[in-house]
C-alpha cells in the first residue's frame, strides 16, 4: 500500500498524468506491446534519458528535442521529466552504471571511426571501453589467506538430548 501511495505522490509532484505512463511501466514490466504513438513516445523517453544519463545539460537536451522532433519547449520539458520517472533520476546511479555508460559511449565513438576508416581513432576508443569494463586487469584466483588466519568459535556439547532435538528439528524442517 505505501509503495503505491509514494509512486501516486511522485506522479503528482512531478505533475504527470498517473494513467499516462501506466501503460509504458506495463510494457518495461510485462512486455505488453505498445501503439505506433506509444512505440514513437517511448523512443522520445529513451532519446531524452540516454542524453541525461551522458552527462548533456538540461537546457541542450530541451533544444534538441525541440530541433529533432519539432516540439514546443514545454513538450520537451514534459519528456525530460516522464523519462525521468520512467528511467529513474540520473543524479542517483551509481559507479558502476556510469562505468557501462561511458563504456558504451566509447564503443559507439569505435564504431563511429571505423565507419569513417579511421582505424586509430577506433582502437583507442575501443581500448578506452575494455579498461572501464576491466577487461584488461587481471583476476585474482585462489583463496584469501585472511579468511584462514582468523580463528572460529566452535562450541562442543556432550549432551545427546541436544543432537536429538536439533536432528528432529531438521527434519521437521524438511518435511
């Protein structure tokens, strides 16, 4: 019930409609197929998210919207603040998202430089996105040898009434 009531107070607080984006959460949530305007907003909410997600300033991400797509600036505001609620906020993601979005952005920029034959450019970028994703450390194998140099509590008991109860007491638990 509060995991509703807080979703209904987000929707108000960021002034959206609560049935608007129902059927956009039933798609990411159950796949439910989307219309052809669903299908086109969706790719709007994407759009206005990835350019969040890299790092462009709100002004410029209103502008493009606005050039890409011919909408009014308040359009555009709209879609920043739905794909916000869709996506989540991205002043909230942590290390590692970052480290795969920027590792994207540089095998996007690779696949830009091989387009244009620019084979330097393409391994550097390509070289940039492997060490992100620590594709070039090395794995440590093995055991820790601080987990063993720690001793352990080991309690010993004699009484038989004890192994009893705790043998009943799995197999109680089985069943």
């Amino acid at each position: 019930m509060s995991k509703k009531m807080s979703l209904v107070r987000m929707k108000n607080k960021l002034q959206i409609d609560p049935d608007k984006m129902d059927k956009y959460l039933e798609h990411y949530h159950n796949g439910t197929p989307l219309d052809g305007e669903g299908v086109m907003m969706l790719e709007r909410y994407r759009k206005a998210w990835s350019w969040l997600s890299m790092g462009r300033p709100y002004e410029s991400i209103i502008s493009m919207l606005m050039k890409e797509y011919g909408l009014q600036e308040r359009q555009a505001r709209y879609i920043i603040s739905e794909s916000v609620f869709l996506h989540g906020n991205v002043n909230h993601l942590d290390k590692a998202g970052k480290k795969v979005a920027s590792a994207n952005f540089f095998r996007m920029v690779a696949n830009l430089a091989l387009m244009e034959r620019d084979y330097d450019a393409a391994t550097k970028a390509w070289e940039k996105a492997d060490k992100l994703e620590g594709l070039n450390e090395e794995e440590e194998a093995g055991w820790d040898p601080d987990a063993f140099s720690k001793p352990s509590k080991i309690v010993f008991i004699n009484n038989v009434n004890v192994l009893q109860q705790h043998l009943k007491k799995q197999m109680e638990d089985d069943e």
